[in-house]
C-alpha cells in the first residue's frame, strides 16, 4: 500500500502534536508523511527579497525540528495563500488525506475551530482531518504501531 499525508505545520502551538498524530496515522495506515509550511504575507514576486528569505529560511528550520521530533518526514515549504498552496501540494504530491491542527472555541471550548480546512473544501477534494488541540497527555496506545504494541514499547 502507498500513498501520501500532507500535514499543514504552522508557527503556533500545537505544531508537534498535529505532526505526531500525522505520522502514527501515516505508519498504521502505510503511507508517508510530507509536512508542509505554507509562508503567507510574502508577495509571489518577492521570495527572493531578504524578508522572504528569512521567513523562508525560518520555516525550514521550524519544519526540520518538528520532521526529527516524529521520527523523520519530508519536508516542503512553500509561499502562497495558505488554502490554495496547501491544496497545490496536496495534489502535486498525490495526497490521500491532508491533517491540520485546530484551536479550541466557543463556549467552554467544545468547538473546533479552523480556517485553513474550510477554505481547504473549496480548493481541493482531498479528505481534511482537523486534529483537536490537546488538552491532556494522550494515551501512549492511542495511535501505536503494532511494532509497539508487539514489543510492549
């Protein structure tokens, strides 16, 4: 079985949980993880200007971290409107789903709230799973690989 995850990885909080779950889905389910930082505010006709590069240069080494923190993952970044680049990634790399993180909101803080994946269901027909925000430590077993569960690790 092949295929490809496309985890949107932004400059918040939650950037290593959202990957982590990515990459547990990616390994159970046989597919690879490609992480994606789209850098939104830079004008198309100035990436090359040293504000672009440094943005640039930042989400790389952002996107490198949170790749060695699950293991290992390819990594793309990318200057654009975010929907619309994430959705261009998505199909330029053949993904079979695309995972984003999410902010908790209203009342109580039941809801979940994302942007980026309703502007994703116009732009794309590629399945989007919004990850809820973690609230708590998640179960080590929650997502485990049978390699884990086998080995007791």
């Amino acid at each position: 079985m092949g295929g490809t995850i496309v985890c949107g990885v932004n400059e918040g909080a939650g950037n290593c949980e959202v990957a982590e779950l990515a990459a547990a889905l990616g390994e159970r389910l046989g597919l690879r993880l490609v992480l994606v930082h789209v850098v939104d505010g830079v004008a198309s006709f100035a990436p090359d200007s040293v504000t672009g590069r440094q943005r640039q240069s930042g989400a790389e080494r952002m996107l490198d971290q949170v790749a060695r923190g699950v293991g290992g993952a390819e990594t793309r970044v990318v200057i654009g409107h975010r929907g619309d680049a994430l959705a261009a990634v998505a199909a330029e790399e053949g993904a079979d789903l695309i995972v984003l993180g999410s902010s908790a909101s209203g009342l109580r803080k039941k809801m979940l709230r994302s942007e980026l994946s309703r502007e994703l269901e116009s732009a794309t027909t590629v399945p989007v799973l919004v990850a809820p925000p973690s609230t708590r430590t998640r179960s080590g077993r929650r997502l485990a690989t049978e390699f884990e569960l086998a080995s007791g690790a």
